[in-house]
RNA sequence: CGGGAUGUAGCGCAGCUUGGUAGCGCGCAUGGUUCGGGACCAUGAGGCCGCGAGUUCAAAUCUCGCCAUCCCGACCA
C-alpha cells in the first residue's frame, strides 16, 4: 500500500475529546473517528487492525469446533419479554418501533436470539453437543459511554454459545472456550490473565473474565505469585486467619459489663466531628487494626450492617453474597441516620437493630473501637460479647501481601482491561425459553448452555494501553496493520526511489503487508508518522545508506537499528519476521 | 440520572469581565528556498462564534431556553 494513496489522516495534536491514551492514539494514528458519542468509523488502518483480531478470533473459535454464523442487530421485543429482560435490562436497551408500532430493540447480547434458534430445530440429545458464534455489531446504550472503542454503545463483539446435553458436557465445552480464549490473547501478543469472577446480572456460577494487564486498566486484578491463582478483585477470596489469641487480649465474658473499678464496658468517649477511621485513630491514639468499621448497607429486604477491621476494606459483592441479597447497596446518609440514630461516621454494632455481619478478621479482635451510634461518640474496650453477630465470613477486600487462597503465597495487585468474559449458564435460558430436548431415556430436559464474549475493538484497545510509548502506538505483530513500514526518504531521487520501489516490489510479491510512504514530506515528518501508527519494523532507504548500499532497519518496539545490504532486503524481512512470531 | 465544565476555521486555543461584526499556532492551497527526527519565506483559501429567542442603534461578548460534548459519581462486555 502506498503511503500518498492510503487514507490515512493522521493528528499532529491530541483531540480534547480523548481521555485515554488508546483513544487518543487511536484518533492521532488515524485509525476512528467519533460520529457520535460512543459511535466511531473505522477507517482503513482502524480495519486492518480488527480484520487482525477477527481472523485470529474465527481461526481458534473454529479450531475448537465452534460453527460461525450471523444473527441479525434489530431484534423482536417477544424474545425479550419471553426472559423477562425487556423490562429487567432497563434502559441500555435502544429500543425502536416499526411502521406498524411493532417493538424491536438494537441486540446489546444474543442469547434469546441463539436459544430460540436452537430450540426450533433441537429434538434429541443426538444433536448435541454444539457450538455457535458470531462476530458482529452489538449496540448498548450504555449510560456514560468513553474512552474510544474500549466503551462505545456500538461495538463488535465475537459471543459464543454452547449447547450440551448436561452439566457435564457443559463444563467441557466451558474448559475448550477457556483453552481457546487462552490461545486467541497469546496469538495477539497480549500479556493477560484469566481471571475467576462473578457471573453477575447474566447468571451461572461459573465464569471467568480474560484481562489484559496494563496499569491504566479500570479492573483491579489480583494475582498470586506463587501459583496459578487470579481472580477479579470482587471475588477474591480470603481463608479466615488461622484461630489465636484475640489481637486485644483476653476478651471480657458474657455477661461481664463493670472494670474492676466500677466504670462499664464498652466505654463511651467523646470524639467530636471524628468520623473516618483515620481521624478516629488518630484522636484516640490507637492504630486502626484496633478499630471495628460499621458499614451499613440497603437492599430489598432492607437494611443490614457490616463490621469489617479498620485497616480493612469491605467488599459488596461478598455481602452481597453472604448476606444471600443482590440488592443490597451501601446505603445513603439518611439510611445510615435512621438505622444507628446518629449522622455517618458514627454508626457501631452495639444496640443496632439490624441484622450485622462481620469479617473473620473481627472475630480475633478484643477490646476494640466502634462507633457510638450517637453523634460525636464511640466506644472502647468493645469485646463481641457486646452485640450479636448474624453470621461471621469472608467480606473484606483481598490486600496487596494477603495470603493466596489457593496455596498461601502472596497476593499482588494488578490493573488490567476486560477483553473477553465466558460463563457457564446452566438452563438459565433454555430452562424460561423452554429450549428442551429428549435424552437417552426418552425424558424431556432443557439445555445445558454456555456463552462467551469477546470484545474485538476493546481487544486492540488494550493492545495499544499494553504497547505504547511517547512517539505512539508498539503494535504486536499478529495484530498490527501492517508488518513493515517502508519509507522512501527522498522520492524525488531517482537512485533512492528506484531501490525503494524495487524493495516494494518485492516484499508485496513475498506475501508481506507492506506500508510504503512515498509521500513528498520531509524525513521527520515520516519517522514521526512511522512511529505514531507503531508497524513492528520500520525500513529507511535514503541517501546517506545507498552511499553504502544500504538500507536501515529499525525494530519499532525495541528501537534496534541495523543495515542491511538493499540486495538482502527482502530477505532479510522475511528472517526478521519469521523471528518475531 | 445527580454534580462540574466546555461549545469560536479540519485540530489545539485566545477574544467574552468592560457589546462596535473575529484572531493566533498547527494543518490546507500556490510559488520559492530547503530536505536523515514534525523546515523557512511570501501569498492565499477557509468561520450562520452549537441552536433558538430576548435586551440593544449594535451581541461571539449580556439574559433565558434548548442541544451537543467532556469530566466526576452511580452503572457496565
């Protein structure tokens, strides 16, 4: 491809609307451009880099047996309203009418698509097990859409879809989905992890989230350095600490309420305009792992509390979990007023009303700190005899240095960005849409599914959040737009030209993408260019190497530089590619 | 949806406080000189100043309404 004929606007200066910096590279390099909020183009270097992704993505879908096909954008309100989600999926659902006022929506997922599908025209058990995926444009009316293509409404994601006879069969299908995911990121050239998360709104039990690692990823992941071990930070889970002596001392007693000096247990004091554990510790002189945090929390069945240690952190969706309440939320200021009688900041579990939880970690304290419920008061020497705990678990936010539940080691603390998410569902679908079919033994059964997403432009996203530098874009090569980045220093010479073209000639004959800039602009200008839109390996043929019949070569994600003979060019690209895959 | 901000040339911005009909840098066009890390000189094109209403002799500037975009939060592949 020809530099002076490629539509390839590239951007001196960083768009405002930009954020991040796949954003803004992906605008500087001239790869999208916005249309409307969260809705972009795709020019053509923006498509060689998806086309990229999407091959390698079918490639590895098809190698694990997976069947591609395509379902339609617009989809009928019916299937919607058959699972309940045309009113449960709320408003990032676009819907639309059609001339005649039936309602369709814009398809953000494909499940009651594929289930009704798959219902039609599955009878026995002897047309499973099987595999569906599609790549295609989902819309989603997302609230606050951002950051390019790694948030936009409109998006192309590759969803999958297994269809088994049971659990069994579904839990395989599930592990060649993982093997799948695992070798579609690799062949990207991206670092990531596979990471234990929770299933969510879409529900099953069994899921895992793909993360590329870079540090300006919104996911917070943790990983252990001695194992395997990784999981999304909502669902890292922590082993009790192992049963010792109390952190305070020897707890006081049931029933046990006076000091020897005739003053009661807990005792008030009075911490003026103290509401964060910070400003507490701090005034009372005692370190936060002596303090008891009380966290309130709202949901359907209404309000709960939630003790966690000082030092520590509370984690709602392990709540969420224990306390057997999806809805529960941290509830607003004048819940929290009304449940302890006293303004936030104050709330403790002593004399509350409502059912409390607490971490392990509270269970192995004694004589601690806790808020009064009562404005500018807490109370010490607090044992858990004071008040009555629902039930004890796992609630706290997993630490940086905190023990590996797998195997003990250290847990450590990555970012990263959520490209592909594979869950088990079980009959969650089939079971509402009535997606059966007849066993062996002639009884009638739902379908055991599964489905997994990838997003294919979050995916090169990440790519550029994981491989960039000042100058720009470092693409991996599988997924670069180009591999080479051919740049005629002086085509207006004949000699240069001449060996820039031949050079052309013969990497394009060879198979080999190619970008040659043969624009009339000054070097700068095209080393500057050259390095923004990030081909792995970047070709000079000027003057100053014909001198010695040279050409350069210089490996964009390193910086190397070599010469090379202009005889062995050709060759010499195929060696250096050949290295790099 | 709540809080904050911004809309002026393709991009980045100034002008608005104190009304007088628009400017800078980059980019673009033409000519010339340059030519190995975003050149220089000259000339030039390009703007219903987000939209609508109002105040005024006069509005980019003041007032009101609307729209769009961005940021923070709740939400999310």
């Amino acid at each position: 491809m020809r530099y002076s004929k490629y539509f390839l606007p590239t951007l001196r200066e960083v768009p405002t609307e930009a954020e991040v910096v796949s954003h803004q590279l992906m605008l500087r390099s001239g790869m999208i451009r916005r249309v409307a909020a969260g809705i972009y183009e795709l020019l053509p270097l923006g498509v060689r880099v998806i086309r990229k992704v999407e091959a390698i993505v079918r490639e590895e879908m098809d190698r694990a047996g997976a069947m591609e096909i395509l379902m339609p954008t617009v989809l009928p309100a019916e299937l919607w309203q058959e699972t309940g989600r045309w009113d449960f999926y709320g408003k990032e659902l676009l819907r639309l009418k059609d001339r005649n006022g039936r309602e369709f929506c814009l398809g953000p997922t494909h499940e009651e698509v594929v289930t009704d599908l798959v219902r039609r025209e599955v009878r026995s058990y002897r047309q499973l097990p099987f595999n569906l995926y599609q790549i295609q444009t989902k819309f989603r009316d997302e609230i606050r859409p951002r950051f390019g293509l790694m948030r936009g409404r409109e998006f192309t994601m590759k969803d999958a879809y297994s269809f088994d006879a049971d659990r069994a069969g579904a839990e395989k299908s599930y592990r060649a989905m993982h093997e799948a995911y695992t070798a579609i990121f690799r062949r990207c050239g991206l670092k990531f992890r596979a990471v234990e998360a929770d299933s969510g709104k879409i529900g099953g039990n069994l899921s895992h989230e793909f993360m590329v690692l870079a540090d300006t990823g919104e996911d917070r992941v943790v990983s252990c350095l001695e194992c395997e071990y990784a999981a999304n930070l909502e669902m890292a889970a922590l082993a009790p600490p192992p049963k010792g002596a109390p952190s305070g001392g020897i707890p006081r007693k049931e029933g046990e309420k006076e000091s020897s000096e005739g003053g009661r247990y807990p005792i008030e004091v009075k911490t003026p305009g103290m509401r964060t554990v910070e400003e507490v510790t701090k005034f009372l002189g005692v370190s936060a792992r002596r303090l008891v945090k009380t966290i309130v929390f709202n949901g359907d069945r209404g309000p709960v509390a939630v003790l966690v240690r000082g030092d520590h952190e509370v984690n709602p969706a392990k709540v969420r979990r224990l306390a057997e309440d999806d809805t529960l939320e941290i509830a607003d200021p004048d819940i929290v007023e009304r449940v302890t009688g006293a303004p936030v900041g104050f709330a403790g579990p002593v004399g509350l009303a409502i059912p409390v939880f607490a971490d392990h970690a509270v269970a192995g304290m004694s004589h601690f700190v806790t808020g009064g419920n009562a404005a500018d008061i807490h109370l010490t020497e607090v044992d858990l005899v004071d008040f009555e705990v629902e039930a004890f678990g796992d609630l706290r936010e997993a630490a940086p240095g905190d023990p590996c539940p797998k195997c003990g080691g250290k847990l450590d603390f990555l970012r990263g960005i959520e490209v592909g998410h594979i869950f088990y569902l079980g009959t969650k679908y089939s079971g509402s849409m009535k997606a059966h079919f007849l066993d062996e033994a002639g009884a009638e059964k739902p379908i055991e599914m599964g489905c997994y997403g990838i997003g294919v432009g979050r995916t090169a996203a990440a790519a550029i959040e994981q491989n960039h530098d000042d100058k720009g874009i470092i693409w991996p090569l599988p997924i670069a737009p180009f591999q080479v980045i051919l740049l005629s220093l002086d085509p207006g010479k004949k000699d240069v030209h001449s060996v820039a073209e031949k050079i052309y000639r013969d990497l394009t004959s060879a198979g080999i993408e190619v970008l040659f800039d043969d624009r009339e602009e000054r070097p700068g200008v095209k080393f500057n260019d050259a390095d923004l839109i990030g081909i792995p390996l970047r070709i000079t043929v000027g003057e100053r190497g014909l001198k010695e019949k040279m050409v350069e070569f210089r490996e964009r994600a390193t910086g190397c530089e070599s010469k090379v003979p202009v005889e062995r060019a050709a060759e010499a690209v195929k060696e250096f590619l050949g290295k790099m895959e």
